[in-house]
C-alpha cells in the first residue's frame, strides 16, 4: 500500500467516517478532519476553508454559492467512544473559482481535549493526510494546507502541515482493520 503520508489512492478511515455521517466523498476536493478518538475529546473543532476570493465556508456559512463548496459534515458535541469528524467538499472543480484554497482547523471550543487532529485532503483520487497531535487553545486556527486550481483544471498541493512516517504505517493499519470490521475487500487480486 502506498505511504499515506505521500498520497495514497485506496480509501481511508476517515473517509469512510465521513460517508457514514452523511458526507460526501465522491467529489473533485475534499477536506476532512478528525478528532474524538480514544480518550474522550469534547471540544468542538471546526473545518474552515477560505476560497480565492476570500469568501470562507465554515460552520456559519456552510455553502459557498459561487463555487459550490459546501460543509456537509458539522460536529458540535462529540459523543464518547465515537471519533468525531467533519468535512467539507467541492464536487466539480469546473465550478470552482481558479487560485488558491486555505484549508484549516479552528478550535471554536475548548473543553479539555489535548491530543489534536487528523486531517486528509483527497483530490484526482489521492488521499494527502496530516495529523495535528497537540493541544490546541480556544480560538486557535492550524494551517493545513492550500490547493491551488490552476488554469488548466489541474490541482496543486502546498504542504503547511507536515506527518510522520509513524503517523502513516498507523493509518495503513488502521484502514485494513475497518475494511475487516466491515467486511469489504481492501485490495483485489
């Protein structure tokens, strides 16, 4: 399996998350974030992406109308024992405006949880993941990474979180387990 901390085109955990809250992944972008796994994190994390023309799709502007972005996963109120997430998409690049695209987390809430994030960017069927493993103080945001679209349709990624290679075996591991959990096949011979 390919090194997800790279890119890696076979499905993710998180992903599957995501679909089982209702979000959609078969998309031109996505942009998701976790949080919630193990000891249980309260606080309320906040997907944020801002668009080239500095329009932002967060919480309280869910849908971008020009370039049909849209926040279709929102967690407030993580439960115990289930990792939270939330995800934000854009199914057709071609609406899209070209330039630059900011995707964060912001920590709108604070209640007592210390172990970070876990992030992915997928687009042209590439799953880019990024773990946040540290506190994060109320009304702090962490740059993630831009994708720049550019003019002829192709997308552009600008690490500015960096991963560990510890991180990725984990991540491997963790997605051979939940395809086994499910019952899917994780690769076909």
């Amino acid at each position: 399996m390919d090194n997800p901390s790279r890119g890696s085109t076979a499905n993710s955990l998180m992903k599957i998350q995501v679909m089982e809250m209702g979000g959609d992944v078969d998309v031109d972008l996505r942009f998701s974030i976790r949080w919630n796994e193990g000891e249980w994190d309260k606080n309320d994390l906040d997907a944020h992406c801002t668009e080239p023309d500095k329009n932002e799709i967060y919480f309280n502007n869910k849908i971008s109308q020009r370039t049909g972005g849209w926040l279709d996963v929102d967690i407030i109120d993580p439960e115990k024992g289930k990792p939270s997430v939330e995800n934000i998409q854009f199914k057709n690049r071609e609406k899209m405006i070209k330039g630059e695209y900011l995707f964060r987390v912001h920590q709108y809430t604070y209640r007592g949880g210390d172990k970070g994030f876990e992030a992915e960017i997928e687009f042209d069927n590439i799953i880019h993941t990024f773990k946040y493993p540290y506190k994060i103080k109320n009304d702090e945001y962490v740059d993630v990474a831009k994708v720049i679209l550019h003019n002829d349709g192709h997308f552009e990624l600008i690490r500015l979180l960096e991963n560990s290679e510890e991180y990725a075996k984990n991540e491997a591991n963790k997605i051979a387990q939940a395809y086994k959990e499910r019952g899917l096949i994780l690769f076909k011979k």
